[in-house]
C-alpha cells in the first residue's frame, strides 16, 4: 500500500464501468472517499489530462493523476482546556467530554470548542474539515460522555467507516420523565428538521430513518433509568425519539423535559466500543456518571423511599 501525505501518485485504469472516487479509494485505502471526492471537486484529479467528475465511469487503460496538496492549516487556535482522555495510541483518541463543551465551532461558539482542545493536545491533527480536525461523531453540548477523535486520515477513514456501517457499540445512559412501559422496546421513527423551528429535531414522514433501543435499569415514583443504544446517529435521535413517545428526557427543556433537578439533559455516553484501526482488535470504553447526574439519581432515589 502507498502511503503519501503530500505529492502526486499516477497510474493506469486496471478496470472498466467504476466510479472514479470508487476505484482511487480502492486502490489507495489511507485515502477515504470523502477525502478523494474533494480532491476531484479542487481539481487535483485528472483522467487522461482533463480534469473530471467523482461520478465519471473509467475505461481500462485510463491515465489517472492525483496531486495531493499540503494540508490546510486548521483555522482554530489550540487552547489549552483540560481534556480527560481515557485511551490514546498513535491513532485516535477516546476523551470523556464534559457536558457544556461544544465539539466543534458553531453559530455563537467560535471558540472555547473540544476541537481546540485537541489541537492543543494533538498539535499536528491535519485530517477532517479545517474547523472540526479529528472529529469523527459528535455528541449534543449538554450531553456528557465518551467520543472519539481520530489523529491521522487514515484512521479517520477507517472510525468513519465503522459508523457509516453501523458497527460501533454506542451505550447511553438517560433517565426520563415518567415509568417507561414495556421495559424493552424499540422506537423507529423518521428524524428531520422540525417544520416550524429550524433549530429543533422531529420526528417527520419525510426525515431520515432512525432507530433506538432502550432497556430499563431501573423505576423510581416519577421517573425511569434507561440504558439506551442509538443505532442511527441522527442529531438529537435520543431526545426526539423518547419525547415523541411521551418520555422526555429529564432536565431537556427543548424537547419538553424541564425539570427543576438539573439544568442540562440526564443524557451520558456511558460506552462506546469499536475496532482499533492500528490492529482491528475490538475495545470497549466505559464512563461512569458525572457527578452532577449521579446526584440526581441519589435524590430521586431518596424521594422515591419516602
């Protein structure tokens, strides 16, 4: 395999009928298709020395080049936010985010980002979009949790991949409003932008499919644990999903959850597991409860023995 970060690579078609950000992302696996799509959309790919589309068909024979530019350096200015890693290899990382930190910039957050505090911690991530280096998924601002960072394109390509396929373990852990009947099920239902207000999630005919699984750990007067497993990965899906079936997750005063015993969402990351792109080897990661979520478990639990 040629591994290149900067330069040009040519070489001759070897097959027919293929797209041509399919087969250079074939034959170069460290370059992602996201990656080789956007080197064709600048103008560094060209078929027989004219300059072509992603989707263009190739022909056997085909002299394709591919100039791979420098890196664009990160617009973002590294600060220096602690960050509590709970696993690092020359890879990726694997941070236990703090609720309150954004992942990455945003309309009114431009700075104070978990994406400046890995370049902080990771000074040469050039990989990604130049405002989110590294990052691979996200989680809300106000949910806490494990999330992975990625430090090279290759395994950026490789995490985005197991997503993409469905194959990373995400487990959370929310409590809801309510005692959540049966104490297993399934909520399948379309997310998209909601019709009125452009900021919030809803469930729509015409969103994107998504799929959560949950399971109860535990009942108290008012309230349910809930141990929850997204199997899409749509913004907001937890959220949206347990509202829309009329239990809205505690302290989520967006989606109909306000509560006086917290301030943000009782929503945590609490595993996160997938295969090491250095070995393929398969790793879970786990993450007990802030502290602010623990005690609201230990004063509902209180009242619930009254």
């Amino acid at each position: 395999m040629l591994i290149i970060s900067t330069g040009s690579i040519s070489f001759i078609s070897e097959e027919s009928n293929i797209r041509l950000d399919k087969y250079i992302s074939g034959k170069y696996r460290e370059l992602s298709r996201t990656r080789v799509q956007k080197l064709i959309e600048d103008g560094n790919v060209t078929v027989n020395g004219k300059s072509a589309r992603p989707s263009l068909k190739l022909l056997a024979g085909d002299q394709i080049n591919v100039t791979i530019p420098p890196p664009t350096p990160s617009r973002l200015i590294p600060e220096n936010i602690p960050l509590k890693v709970i696993y690092e290899d020359e890879d990726l990382l694997v941070v236990d985010k703090p609720a309150g930190l954004v992942v990455h910039p945003a309309p009114g957050h431009n700075t104070h980002t978990l994406a400046h505090a890995v370049l902080a911690h990771v000074p040469e991530i050039d990989i990604g979009e130049t405002d989110r280096p590294g990052i691979v998924h996200r989680l809300d601002k106000d949910t806490s949790g494990l999330i992975i960072i990625a430090k090279n394109d290759k395994a950026h390509m490789e995490l985005s991949e197991q997503f993409k396929n469905r194959t990373v373990t995400k487990v959370y852990q929310a409590l809801v409003h309510g005692l959540l009947k049966p104490e297993q099920g399934v909520v399948e239902a379309s997310i998209g932008r909601h019709p009125r207000d452009r900021k919030r999630m809803a469930v729509v005919s015409r969103g994107r499919e998504a799929r959560t699984e949950y399971r109860v750990i535990q009942y108290f007067d008012d309230y349910t644990l809930l141990e929850v497993r997204p199997k899409t990965g749509r913004t907001h899906q937890i959220r949206v999903h347990l509202a829309a079936i009329g239990y809205p997750v505690v302290g989520d005063s967006t989606y109909g959850g306000g509560s006086d015993l917290l301030d943000r969402q009782f929503l945590h990351a609490c595993k996160l597991g997938f295969r090491l792109p250095s070995s393929g080897e398969y790793r879970e990661f786990q993450s007990d409860l802030p502290p602010d979520l623990a005690r609201v478990l230990r004063e509902v639990a209180r009242k619930d023995k009254k």
